[in-house]
C-alpha cells in the first residue's frame, strides 16, 4: 500500500479477522499487528506514522488496530483474554464476511453513555464505552514521566531495576560515554540450568529507533556479549525491527514503549493496579432457606 491518506479503523476490521484467520484462530497483538501489514502491505513511511508522540509510543496504524479490535469485540467478533491473545468467536466463524459499517452502527447503539450525537466520522471512537486498553490515560501518563520527567540516569536504573525482576542476575549499569551505545549488562537463567550473557541499551525517545541505532548496538555488543537488548519509550521502525532479526546477524531484542509499559504494570513497578470490590445482593439466596 503506498503512502497517501490513512486507512480508517473500520477498514481494518476485515484485514484483521482475516489475519485471525491466518494465525489459526487466536493471536497476540503484536502478531496480529504484523500479519495485518503483511496483508495489507503498508509502505514503511506510513508505519512509522506515530498517533501522538508526546503522549505514546504507538503507531497510527496500531491505534486504529487497537479500535478495529474493540469494535469487533463489542459486537461478537473477538474475544480476548487476560493475557492479551485475542480470539475469533463462534459467531465471527459463522458469519466471516459483514458490512464494516453496519459493526460501527451497532456499536453506537450499544454506547448509552453519549448525550451528544458524533458527527466526524474520524471521532466515532469517542462514543465507545470502554477504550482500548492500548490508548488509557495510565499509559500516557506513565510515557510523560518516563520521557520528560525521569532522568537517563534514573532510567537506566529502572531498566535495571525491571530485568531483576524479570530474573536476570548480575545487572549492572555502565552508562559510560564511549561505551559504544551499551547502557548495561547483565545474565539472564534459563531453568536454572542454562545462561548467557546480555548488553542492554535503554533510551528515551519520543520518536522512533531506526536500523542505523540497532546496527551501531549491535557492533558494540561483538564479542562482549551473547544477545543485545534495546528498550525503548518509543517506538521501532519497520527497518529497525527488520534489521534486528536479519539473518545472518546476532538478534536483537526489541522493547518498545508500549511493552515496557505492560511490563512494568505486570511487575507492579511504579505501575498500581487497583481492583474496586463490588457487592451484590443475591435476593433468591435468602427466600429458599
């Protein structure tokens, strides 16, 4: 697809359940991300469109992904569990083709919540009762502290700070300029029984990492370590992403904004969840004792 005027969420309702499809059935967001662009074949120029960089790190193709998916949740297609795979329904298995508008027209009819009629089609997001968990305030809130008010330092030792807690062992931050990009090092256990040795690079960005950064990290990282970690608060470029699992070349691991940001929710690093009880009277209970 070339570059020119950006496809609308509800014309990605279709390339996504047909993704869907492709992956079996079920997927996680990141590969539905991809098989979408594959189908579709977007250019690299409109990929590495941000929806708003000073808030996130997601791109504007993701953004609407992320509302093509809870459209079709909210109207029988998907469903997704509570680790982030999302799956076709029987109904989406029955009935494989439909009228992208008509799920539009249905799920404005399910929002209660809205006074005022929307009249932009681009704004038809603001009448869903429930957003994408993708785009919540938390997540650009979090993203404004990481980038704006957290210094490299601090940063480096968040990330240092999160391995641990994701099991790696010996994690320590060099931060030295000269260091060829490596920000740290570390060992990450397999099992307990197997370990190999990892450098990091962790930065602050608002945009998006291009393949000349990954290429530099992983010059840096030859013969100092086994694999190469890069996290980020921004984002990756089709190239970077391409460039990190070029054959031939030793993997570099990815860590975008968003990722970062599920990680340190799911650690409970600087990221509290709060569940609020809820009662319910169970009427029936009382009258047949």
């Amino acid at each position: 697809m070339s570059s020119g005027k950006m496809v609308t969420y509800d014309q990605l309702m279709l390339p996504l359940m047909r993704a869907l499809v492709n992956l079996g059935g079920s997927g996680s967001i990141d590969e539905i991300y991809d098989t979408v662009v594959e189908i579709e074949q977007f250019d690299e120029d409109t990929l590495d469109i941000l929806h708003n960089p000073e808030k996130s790190s997601q791109t504007e193709i993701g953004y609407r992904l992320a509302w093509a998916r809870t459209y079709l949740k909210k109207a029988g297609y998907l469903e997704n569990s509570s680790r982030g795979v999302w799956t076709l329904t029987d109904k989406a298995k029955q009935v494989p083709e439909f009228d992208c508008r008509e799920i539009v027209n249905f799920v404005r009819a399910l929002d209660r919540k809205s006074s005022q009629p929307i009249t932009d089609p681009s704004k038809l997001e603001l009448a869903i009762d429930d957003s994408p968990e993708e785009v919540l305030a938390w997540r650009e809130k979090l993203h404004h502290v990481l980038v704006e008010e957290m210094s490299p330092g601090a940063f480096e030792r968040l990330t240092q700070r999160l391995l641990r807690e994701s099991g790696f062992i010996h994690v320590e931050v060099t931060g030295r300029t000269g260091d060829g990009g490596i920000d740290g090092k570390g060992i990450a256990r397999i099992n307990g029984l197997m370990s190999f040795h990892i450098a990091f690079q962790c930065k602050k960005y608002k945009g998006s990492v291009g393949a000349p950064e990954i290429r530099n990290f992983r010059g840096a990282t030859i013969g100092r370590a086994d694999r190469g970690m890069f996290i980020t608060t921004g984002s990756f470029t089709k190239a970077a992403i391409e460039e990190a699992n070029r054959d031939g070349a030793a993997p570099i691991d990815l860590v975008d904004g968003d990722q970062l940001a599920d990680k340190l929710k799911e650690l409970s690093l600087g990221v509290k969840t709060e569940f609020v009880e809820k009662v319910n009277v169970e009427p029936d209970w009382f009258l047949n004792l």
